[in-house]
C-alpha cells in the first residue's frame, strides 16, 4: 500500500518533463496563446505569418514584369499626331509645377488653329448649309458694262394694259378668268375637275436694246419623254392632234462667240404680239397643236418675248412675229428628226442605249450637216440643235455648222452611250390626254 502511494506521487512530479518532450512534438498540445503565431510587421500593415501568408508575401515580394498594352497601329499613328492637339471643347490641362506651365505663344496658336476651324453652327444653335463655292467677282467687259447701263425695266418699257396677263391680274381677277367656259375640241368632252390650271411663263425683267449684228439662228427641238419625266404634262386646252416625234422648242438669235441674245427692246409689248397671234386664227392653231405650252402658259410669248424680240431687225415690220413664228414653224414640218432615226439601219426605239456618235452620224446624212445634243442626266436625249443662215432667205433659211463652243457643250453633257426616254403616251390621244388653261 505504501508502495503505490509513493509511485503515484513520483509520477506525479514528473508529467511535465514528459509534457515539455511531447509539447514538442505535438505543438497543437500547447495553450492557445502560445500557438497563435507571432505577428510581424510587413510594408506597415499587420500579417499573419502562416503558411499560406508567407508564400503570398514571398510571392508579392517578386516583382510583376507587365505585358505591353496593345495598341492598333492607326490608334498609335493618330496619338503621335494628336500629341499636342487640342480640342475645340477641351481646354488645356494646367499642371503643378511652375516648370510645365504653358507659355503665351502656344496658346494663341492654339487659340488660331481653333479660329481656323469652319463652323457649322450659328450663334443659335442652328446648322449652317453647305454652300457650293462661287467666285466672289467675274471678270466684267466693256461690252457687257455698256448694255447693263442702257438696259431698261419692264415697268418703264411695258406699263400695264387692260389686257395684262393672268400672272400680273389680282386673285379675284384670277377667279373670275378660272370661271370663263373653255372650248374644247368639238369630239373632246372632258370634266372640269380633270383641267389642271398652270401657270404663266415668266417675262424678261430687263431689256437690252440690240447693237449688233446676229451671225446666225439656232432652231431648238425638245424630247417630251425627258421633259415630262418626274411631272405630268398636259395639253392646251385648244389642241386637236399630236404626234410621237420630237417638239419645238424655241428660234434662237445669236453671235457666233458663244453669245446668245435675248431680252431685246422692241416697240411692242408681249401684250400686243399675242393679241396679233390671236386673231390670227390659222397661225394660231398650227401653234396649239405643234408649239403647245405643256407644264407653263403662254410658252410661244415667253419665247418670242426672251429671244424673238432680239430678232427685230431680220424680221421687221408689225408682221414681224408673226413671220418668226412662221419660219420657225416652216422648219418644224421640214425635218423629222425622230423619223430619220426610227427609219435608219438603227431602228432607234426608246428605252435604249446608242452611241452618240452612231446618232450622229444618221442625221448628218439626212441633214449634211453635224447637229448638236443636249443631254441630261449624262444619258437621256433631252434636246437636239441645229443652226442656220437667216441672210440668204430669212423664211427658208439654209443649215450651217454650229459654232465650236455648241460642240464643246455637248461633250461635257452628253455621254458616249445615250437614250431615249420613253415618250408620254398619254399625250397622243386628245381624247384622253390631260388638258390645261392655256390658250395655246
């Protein structure tokens, strides 16, 4: 009994140095205090020397080699350019230092480079239009200076008279004309809603009296299937027949340099020279149903009033429109030049390419002598002109070559490969063709 007593009082005494070995070797053993880890101080903050930390912090410590930022190559082209560029709205970044401070000079050159700039919006925030370039001045001859001094108004040269067109009358006045029963053709019976009410042609606002001599006449034809392409044109009221062919257009009188005339003082008014076509009742139909007014009113006045009246001293006398009119009529049955072209070895039909020159060719045959194209849109056949002689016999007057500059026109408005509009068929039948107010 002794015995065990004393052996439990030494083992008792020596459990902690048996304790202290297996501390050692079990240190999860130990008190928590002791096994938390010591902190340590890193870069200022407060770490945790663990395992997994000290293989953060070991890895921290190697330093990070960083990849190249991509750039595009146009982006890097445009930074080397745009280095010192500053924008309109962004204004320049003022640094710390006193050394980095810009000076005065590269700001008022940035200031000019920022005048420099067009604006495109006004001082109310409106856009501006793009304008296309014109030259501020044109050279100005004495010839030209001498005609704008003697030139004269219309008010001063043709007061108003009793007898003044529908587009110089007041809107009752208007109403009234609107009102007056039209005369059709005896076989023709339209409804008035179907009358489309057009306009008259607008008058020379000048004058210019004649000083010299003309050198030739351009008699000019025009092709209804480009002129009635994109609008609807219509007959006068007064129109018995048509025909698929090309249409007069005007008598032009003109100097050989390039100088058409027209706005030519004469002692009549356009006023006048209608009432005179008027009672001329032969002339008068022969003129409603070949020089027919189709988009506008009163195209035979606006035409004899721009260029006729420029031809007072070939044709004279109080019958002097009347025989411009004639002859340029007189012309119009002589050639038909849309028949020459159906007829040829070409069989011309619309709607179809042919070279210029081949076009050419077939009605200088006919013609012997080269006419001239007028285009547009490049392709579409919009007129043809031919000039002649008006001294040898001013009512049969011979053809002549037009002068170069015509020639030179054509080339810049004229394809190699032209056509022809398809013509508006609905203006071969009087029966059913659209109708105007016009007289003629």
């Amino acid at each position: 009994m002794l015995f065990l007593i004393v052996f439990k009082i030494l083992l008792a005494f020596e459990q902690p140095e048996e304790t202290s070995k297996n501390l050692e070797v079990f240190p999860s053993l130990n008190p928590l205090k002791e096994t938390l880890p010591h902190p340590e101080e890193e870069h200022g903050f407060t770490v945790v020397t663990s395992k997994k930390s000290k293989k953060k912090s070991e890895k921290s410590q190697i330093p990070i080699q960083s990849l190249p930022k991509l750039v595009h190559p146009i982006q890097e082209e445009r930074t080397k350019h745009e280095g010192d560029v500053v924008r309109p709205k962004e204004q320049p970044k003022e640094s710390q230092s006193d050394e980095t401070k810009p000076t005065d000079e590269p700001t008022k050159q940035i200031q000019q480079s920022q005048d420099v700039r067009p604006k495109t919006k006004t001082s109310e925030d409106k856009p501006i239009s793009r304008r296309k370039h014109r030259r501020s001045t044109y050279a100005v001859s004495e010839y030209q200076k001498k005609l704008k001094e003697l030139r004269v108004k219309r008010e001063d040269l043709y007061p108003a008279t009793p007898s003044t067109p529908s587009q110089l009358l007041s809107g009752d006045q208007k109403e009234q004309q609107k009102n007056v029963p039209i005369k059709y053709p005896p076989d023709v019976v339209i409804h008035p809603s179907t009358i489309i009410y057009l306009e008259n042609y607008p008058m020379c606002k000048f004058y210019q009296p004649i000083t010299r001599k003309l050198n030739l006449m351009v008699y000019v034809e025009y092709w209804p299937g480009a002129k009635c392409d994109g609008q609807t044109c219509s007959l006068p009221k007064g129109t018995h027949k048509t025909k698929e062919r090309f249409w007069l257009h005007g008598f032009w009188p003109q100097y050989s340099n390039n100088r058409i005339l027209m706005c030519c003082v004469y002692p009549r008014s356009d006023i006048e020279v209608e009432e005179q076509v008027v009672d001329d009742k032969e002339l008068l139909q022969n003129i409603r149903n070949k020089w027919m007014s189709l988009t506008l009113c009163r195209h035979l006045i606006h035409q004899w009033d721009k260029h006729g009246s420029c031809s007072s001293d070939i044709y004279v006398g109080n019958r002097g429109p009347l025989e411009y009119m004639q002859t340029a009529l007189f012309l119009y049955d002589k050639y038909d030049l849309w028949k020459l072209l159906q007829e040829s070895e070409l069989k011309v039909e619309t709607e179809k390419l042919y070279a210029l020159s081949d076009l050419k060719k077939i009605l200088k045959r006919s013609l012997k002598i080269e006419p001239v194209f007028e285009c547009s849109e490049m392709t579409s056949i919009a007129e043809i002109r031919t000039c002649y002689d008006i001294y040898i016999d001013k009512f049969n007057p011979k053809m002549i070559k037009c002068p170069p500059y015509m020639f030179r026109k054509e080339e810049r408005k004229c394809a190699k490969e032209v056509m022809f509009k398809k013509f508006p068929e609905y203006l071969l039948n009087p029966k059913t063709a659209p109708r105007n107010n016009c007289e003629f």
